[in-house]
C-alpha cells in the first residue's frame, strides 16, 4: 500500500502558514500533509525544499526509501563518507517525520528506523575513520582485512538508542571498548593510541555541523570515569572500573547496552561479563534510594522543581516527565532482574510489561505509563521537528504552544493543555511514591508507646547501635526510619519481650543492613514476617540473620503458592544453574537456591499453610530435586579429567529418614552409592581410572560439593555410614559386591535399614536400568531374610532396644525421638515388622499395619503405635524447626510453646506433656509384647 492510502483519516490541524508553495504538484491528504507539516516546522520546510525530488519518489514506498539509504551509506568511501551520511540522515528524518505525522507507522516503528540508521551511520565512521591507520600501520597486528569488525573495537550503544527509541533530535550516547586481549602488552599502548584516533575522528564525521548538516551529536562521557580515560577504552580496564567502583546510575545504564558497530561479539561478550554487576544476585532495594537521590539532582541542577505548568515545562526531565516513568521502571529491573532473567529488557515498554507480569508493578499502572510514555516520546517528537533543536522542553509562550498542538492535530489549545497537565499529573501520581522515602512509621493508626509496651525496648535499642548491621551511616538512616514500626509491630506480638529478645539477636547477627533495611522499607509485609518469626521461632530468626538474602523470595516470586513438586523444582535448579559461569559459582548458586525453598517449607510450616506431614514430604522433595540435579552436574565435572562414568553409571540410595521421606528442618542426608562398571576395565578420558577409584572419587566430589562450606554456606550434611562395612567399607559399592554382602555378611540390622531404602538420584541415564535392579533386588532380598526369620530379627532387634535405652534415653518431656515408645523405638519396631512381613513400602505408618499381618500386633496394637507415631512426628517436626536443642517446654519460649501446642492439637503444654508420656508408656508395652510374641515362637520351635 503506498503512502497515500495509509495516512490517517484523521483531520491534521496544521497551521499552513507561508507553506503554499509546497503544496504544488501534491494531492489530496498528501498535499495537506506536505502544506502543514513545512508551516508548521521551518525545519522540515528546509527538508522538503531540498529534498523535493527525492520525496516524491521516496512515499510511494516508505520502507523501501530507507533501506535504499542504508544500503547507500555502507559503500561510501573516503571524502564522501562526510556529505553522504549527512544527505542520507535528512532524508531518513524527512520521510520518518511525514510518517509520523501522518500516523503512517507507530511510535515504534519510527523510532526503530532512526536507531538502525544511527547504527548503520555509526559503523559506516567508524570504518572510514579506522581505515587509515591501520593502511598506515598505526594499529600493530592488524591489516585492511580487519576493518570488517574494526580490529577488535565495538561501539556500544546506550540509552534510548541501547533501546532502539531514539528520538528526532537525539543525540547518541555511545561507550567506544578495544579488546586488548588481540596484543601483546609490549603493543597495547600503540594499539590504543590508534582506536582513540579512530574514534575521535568517526565523533567528527557523524556530529560536526556542515553546509549538509550534521548526522548525529554524539556523547561518549557514559564511559568510566570520562574525566580522566581515553574515548576508547580496554574492555579489561572498563571491568575493573565496574567491578570495584561501578555506581548504582552506571548498572541502570547498562540495562539498555547493546553492541551496535564493530565487534559485535566481542561486544556481547563483554556485556555477557559485566552481568554480574548490572544484574545482582540478590533483590536489591538500595537501589530505589540512589535513584531518588539523582532524580532530585537532576531536578535541583535544572531548576524543575514546583507544579506543572506546561509553558516551558520540562518532557524529559520534569515532573510527570519521560525520565520518571524510565527510572520508575529501570530501578524496579535493577531490584528484580538480577533474580529474574526475563526482566532484562531494554525497551521501556516492555520492561514494564514484563514487571506487570511478574507482579512487579500493577497492571493498570503498567497500562497507564505505556500510555503514558508514548504519548510524552510522540510530543517530545512534536517538539524537535519544528528546529530540529535538541530539547525537551514545551514553548514557552502561547503562540509556541499552539504551533505544538497544531502539530499534534488540533487547534483547541485550551483543550489540549488540559490533556496533557491531566497526563504529567498522572505520571507523576504513580511514579512519585515508589521513590519517596517512608514516614517514621508505617503502621497504619495510633502507634503504640514503645516504652510501656515492652519491657526493655529503650536498652535493646541503644545496642542496636554497636552492631554491625548499623556501622554505616546510610543504614542507620534507613534503619531510624523503620524502627518506630518494628517496634510497634513487636509491642503488638503475642509475647513482646520475647519477640524483642529474638529480633536483638536477629539483628546481632546481620552482617551489614543497607540492602535488608531498604528490603524491609519497600516491603512493610515482611517486618510481620520477622515479628512472627521472632515471636515463635528464635532457630528460625538466628538462620534469617544468617541468610538474609533468603527473605528476597518471599517477594521476589511464588511464595506463597502451592508445593510445585519435584520435577518443577529439579526443572528450576537447573535452569539456574545454567546461567552459573563455573563449577563453583554452580554450587553456590545451588546452595542459595535450596536456602530459599527450605525457609518457604518452615515459614509455610511456621504459618500452618501446610501440616507437619506435608513439610516433611517438601523437605525430601526438595534433598531429593538437590541430589538429582548435583549428582550428574559432579560426574560430569568429573568426566572432563578422567572421562564419563565407566559402566552403567552409578546410583544414590536414600537411606534413613531420605528413604522414608521424612526429613526435617535440620536433618542430614543418609546415602549409599551403588555403581555398576559393567565389564568395563577403565574409565574413558584424558587420565582414566579403574572403577573403584574413579567412583570413590565421584562419590567424595559428590559429598564436598553437598557439604562442603562455601560462600554460600552448606547444601546439606552427608552421613554414609550405612554402607556395607560402614567406615571400613569402600565409599562406593561395586553392584555385585553389594549384593554379595547384602545375602552372605550384612547384619540384621542392615537388613532393617534396607525396609527404607530407595533410590533417590543416578548419576547418568544409563544408570536408570541400574535403579530398577536395585529395588527389584531389595525386595527380593526382604524376602528371603524376613519370612520364616522372625525370632532372629526380633532378638537383635531386642538388644538394640537395649542399648539405644542406655546410651540415649528421653532427657526432656517433649522429646520426640529417643527413648521407649518414642520415634526410634516405633520406627525400629516398624521396619522389623517390615522386614518379618516382606513389605516393599518405606513409610512407617505402612510397616506398622504390617506388624498386623505377621502376628505382631492387633488391630488396636496397630492404630494405637500410628496415632502415638503421628504425634510424636508433629512434635518433632515443630521442634527441629524451633530450636537447636531438645524441644523442652520450660525452654522453648511461649510463642515456640504455643505453636507446638496447636500444631498437635493439644489443649495446654500440661496436655501435651501428659499425651506424649501416656502414649510412650503404651507403645512400649506393646512393643515389648510383640517382641516376647517372637521370642515364644522362637522357644515353641525349639
């Protein structure tokens, strides 16, 4: 469709003015067109008189105007390279202009089109500008061959041309890097001598005003420290510079980076390496106060403080402005998109798209400030096209207002205004909060008198000064305007000495308090959450001081939502370790991973959003989504020195609470590695090894990498000691050995560890076969050792009884796990039931039904050990999740009290205490009875 037909409908209010003359020879809406747009912008008239013949031909096919001008400027050579862009860059303006105007393309679409230009015209200076030296040798090492991608050099663009949005009289902001790594050291200094000529001649070409104009103003003052480096820099000394004092403006300003003349992959590259300091690992909410800090530079620097008033009002920078809405949405991607790679965009309105998405940013307000920005970008527009000046700012008298609202389509100017001072109202309605620092107390009515609330307030708070997270003045200043609320919301807790006791020592054992108090100030929901805590849960508080950065998920994603289950989970570890550069930064990435998952399943815990049985179950799930993520990723790190696993691969057997999916807030993992070699004499790599030796050392990467301390603390603990011959046996056990052993040496007791044995990882694909095997084995081997074998196992499970009564009795009321009738007797006794009937389940409750089938127990025997079991499942699952130390009731604190009350359902502490007691009594009786059942069997026989 040619121009004609696509100009809008629409009625143009053009002021025609002196513009006759350029209506001849033009028709219809194009006539109108032409008329009002040369009365109405001197500058576009002077495009239309000299581009005259060129336009004609140029709107039957806009598009195809422009590509001709683009494929013309890349084969300009020596002198006239200058008058060439020039030419093409009013062209280019000319047709973009009419477009616009006559709503041919969208906002976008102009934009983009003047942004590949501007790449276009950039790489085509560049080229000429670099040709020279190196024809004259000036850059050692190179030849007129590489001025293809410029030796090495890369012109990255930033800000609006970053985003392809630039505007009609933009300049471009540009940051000029050499990759040093193509010289010696002895050539670097000549080399970079060369590329800083280079560039300060192509700054020339593309912004020196001429008889044809200029092409484009240019800005290379982004670059680090442009007071005191070179035009063009080393990639290695723009690094260095970002990663020990790169400032908060500098990562914003990176969020729009691209590569857009030379090297375009070297380029790549390097921004692939800056991502670390644009994009931090943690939320990062400091950033909200740098950004207000500037914006009131900003301001304060050009006098755009006060009320809006259009007559020379600021599009940029004022009030309501351009910039508000882009600070707006880069300081929200600068907080989030370190967590989230799909808030990493350049374009404005799709970053705000992307935040609404993700609950970043209200939908109706990301709807609103789109609409918004491209109505401020469309006028900001408006305003250049009349001199093609470079400025942001409305006329300042009423005539020159009027010229803008003419350009704009009508000729209402009271109208019009009235439009545009409701729009930069709105924008600044929605913007202006976000960056505003918060009152003394965010809590909503009266606050409580701190001093009576809680007894102790006024000492707690005169430490607080001394500890590390209030060492720089910038926290205490954010923390002084928190702590009223924190205070408050404490007084307000069930038991407010003790939650203040606990959040003392939360906040004791902070590190540093800039990021988690600015968290805590953009976030009032999650100081609830530490008063909760700290009112219940001290273990859980202590953890917090420790891993703070925890708290991000908590806002930075699905929180709240339900259980994913664990093939989501193994999914998302490892897209997230994808992302991770190196072995290490795989690890530690894991590590902060887990961290987050494990403090959701204890808050959910905590806040009764899930019961004990199911917290279990997501702690295993998630060990579980850990070990068959790290176990291939250890193999295959591994496999680049010595070669892939020999054989079938090897698999891990969760043994213990693992196997029965039981796991705690605090329990370590009980595993096995089982590998088959297959026949196979040697591992296939640079340095092979036999199987023995090269699974052995799989299975200890395999265990530093779980447990070993890092930056980001410990995964999990590993205890092995369930292997055949335990600390004397071989890490790793051979397939066949371990069967061997299994039917000919183990004890009866490895025989009752193996009633919850189950395979939880494989360390290839291969080893899927191995898994099937080993459990197909497993209930093969219950079934020989158990049936018929009763009196056996049920005298050493005697004597064990025995010995765990002597060396680990019941210590506290509310212990769960160890004395008779409590977790390790029933458990014992179930997987003895377990074995005795063959039963292939690994849950207690399961085996314990089994006990039934073998004449162990009755019914009543049965229901009474689950409920005693039940209870003291929840009891210990609270209990881990509270404290360190024994749960005791007299010590735990009344919040930690209550909430293991509730959780079991028990009317009082006394109640509690009396059930546990009782119920221990019982189970033990029956225990034994069951146990003297077997040893009468035994007698009968004999």
């Amino acid at each position: 469709m040619n121009f004609a037909a696509q100009i809008t409908e629409t009625p143009l209010a053009f002021d025609a003015g002196n513009a006759t003359s350029a209506r001849e020879g033009w028709v219809g809406p194009v006539a109108e067109l032409i008329a009002g747009a040369a009365g109405s912008s001197p500058y576009l008239q002077g495009l239309l008189s000299r581009e005259r013949d060129w336009i004609e031909t140029a709107l039957n096919d806009p598009d195809a105007a422009c590509a001709a001008e683009l494929e013309r400027i890349s084969g300009l050579e020596g002198d006239a390279v200058k008058p060439g862009l020039r030419i093409a860059k009013r062209r280019v303006a000319l047709v973009l202009a009419l477009c616009d105007l006559g709503g041919v393309w969208p906002l976008e679409g102009i934009t983009r089109r003047l942004s590949e230009f501007a790449d276009a015209a950039l790489g085509v200076a560049l080229r000429a500008s670099l040709l020279p030296e190196l024809r004259r040798g000036k850059i050692p090492g190179l030849s007129e061959a590489d001025v293809s991608d410029l030796g090495g050099m890369v012109a990255l663009a930033m800000g609006k041309m970053g985003a392809f949005e630039l505007n009609y009289s933009s300049d471009i902001d540009l940051i000029c890097l050499f990759d040093e790594s193509r010289f010696t050291p002895d050539l670097y200094a000549e080399a970079r001598s060369g590329f800083v000529r280079a560039t300060r001649k192509a700054m020339a070409l593309l912004s020196e005003p001429t008889g044809e104009g200029y092409v484009f103003r240019t800005d290379l003052r982004l670059r680090p420290d442009p007071s005191v480096t070179p035009v063009c820099i080393a990639m290695e000394t723009a690094e260095r510079y970002y990663e020990s004092l790169g400032r908060t403006w500098e990562r914003a300003a990176h969020i729009k980076a691209r590569p857009a003349a030379g090297d375009l992959d070297a380029g790549a590259k390097y921004l692939k390496r800056l991502t670390p300091f644009v994009w931090r690992k943690h939320l990062d909410f400091a950033a909200i106060q740098d950004a207000h800090d500037m914006r009131l530079k900003i301001r304060a620097h050009k006098g755009l403080h006060g009320p809006i008033d259009l007559l020379g009002h600021d599009l940029k920078l004022g009030q309501g402005g351009i910039r508000d809405i882009e600070f707006f949405t880069q300081t929200r991607q600068i907080i989030a998109g370190g967590r989230d790679p799909d808030l990493r965009l350049r374009g404005t309105q799709d970053a705000l798209a992307a935040l609404a998405n993700k609950g970043w940013v209200a939908k109706d307000d990301a709807t609103a400030l789109t609409e918004h920005y491209r109505a401020l970008r469309t006028l900001e527009h408006r305003v250049q096209m009349v001199n093609d000046a470079q400025t942001h700012s409305l006329p300042k008298t009423e005539d020159g207002l009027r010229r803008i609202a003419n350009l704009c389509g009508t000729d209402d100017l009271e109208a019009w205004a009235g439009v545009w001072r409701a729009r930069l109202e709105d924008v600044a309605r929605r913007t202006e909060p976000f960056f505003q620092p918060r009152s003394a107390s965010l809590t909503e009515g009266t606050a409580i008198p701190v001093r009576e609330a809680i007894d102790g307030a006024e000492a707690a708070t005169e430490r607080w000064r001394g500890y590390p997270a209030l060492r720089s003045g910038r926290a205490v200043e954010i923390f002084d305007r928190l702590r009223p609320d924190i205070l408050n919301r404490l007084a307000k807790a069930a038991r407010p000495e003790e939650a203040l006791q606990n959040f003392d020592g939360f906040l004791a054992g902070l590190p540093a308090g800039v990021q988690l108090f600015s968290l805590f100030e953009a976030n009032p929901q999650l100081v609830d959450l530490i008063v909760d805590i700290c009112a219940t849960a001290p273990r859980l508080s202590r953890y917090l001081s420790r891993n703070a950065s925890v708290l991000d998920a908590v806002i930075g994603g699905p929180f709240f939502n339900p259980w994913p289950g664990r093939g989501a989970l193994v999914a998302e570890l490892s897209d997230a370790l994808r992302d991770a550069q190196d072995y290490e930064a795989k690890l530690d990435t894991a590590r902060r991973w887990q961290k987050e998952w494990h403090f959701r399943i204890g808050v959910h815990h905590l806040r009764r959003l899930i019961d004990a049985e199911e917290a279990a179950q997501e702690y295993t799930e998630l060990a579980e989504a850990v070990l068959q993520v790290i176990w291939p990723l250890c193999a295959n790190e591994l496999s680049h020195r010595h070669g892939p696993p020999p054989g079938r691969g090897a698999v891990l057997v969760g043994m213990g609470s693992l196997g029965a999916a039981t796991l705690t807030a605090q329990s370590d993992l009980d595993l096995i590695v089982i590998y088959d070699a297959g026949g196979v004499d040697a591992s296939d790599g640079p340095k092979p090894l036999m199987p023995g030796p090269y699974y052995a050392k799989l299975t200890k990467a395999l265990v530093t990498a779980l447990s070993a301390a890092m930056s980001e603390g410990r995964l999990y603990e590993i205890d092995m000691r369930l292997r055949p011959s335990g600390r004397q046996g071989p890490v790793a056990t051979g397939w066949t050995s371990f069967q061997s052993y299994q039917r000919d040496e183990a004890w009866t007791w490895e025989h009752l560890a193996l009633t919850r044995a189950r395979i939880v990882a494989a360390s290839c694909p291969q080893a899927d076969t191995l898994a099937a095997e080993f459990e197909g084995f497993r209930r093969s081997l219950l079934q020989d050792k158990g049936p018929g074998h009763g009196p056996d196992i049920a005298e050493a499970v005697r004597d064990m009884r025995e010995r765990l009564a002597a060396a680990k009795p019941a210590k506290v009321a509310w212990e769960a796990k160890r004395g008779p009738g409590r977790l390790q007797d029933i458990e014992l006794f179930a997987q003895m039931a377990g074995l005795m009937a063959a039963c292939p389940d690994h849950d207690t409750r399961a085996q314990l039904k089994a006990a039934k089938r073998c004449d162990l127990l009755d019914q009543a025997g049965v229901d009474a050990m689950i409920t005693q079991y039940a209870l003291l499942r929840r009891v210990q699952m609270a209990g881990r999740l509270l404290t360190d130390d024994d749960i005791d009731p007299d010590n735990v604190g009344t919040g930690g009290r209550d909430f293991v009350v509730r959780q079991t359902e028990a009317q009082t502490p006394e109640n509690l205490t009396a059930r546990i007691r009782e119920g221990a009594t019982r189970t033990a009786e029956i225990i034994a009875h069951g146990l003297a059942a077997c040893a009468a069997q035994k007698t009968g026989r004999s």
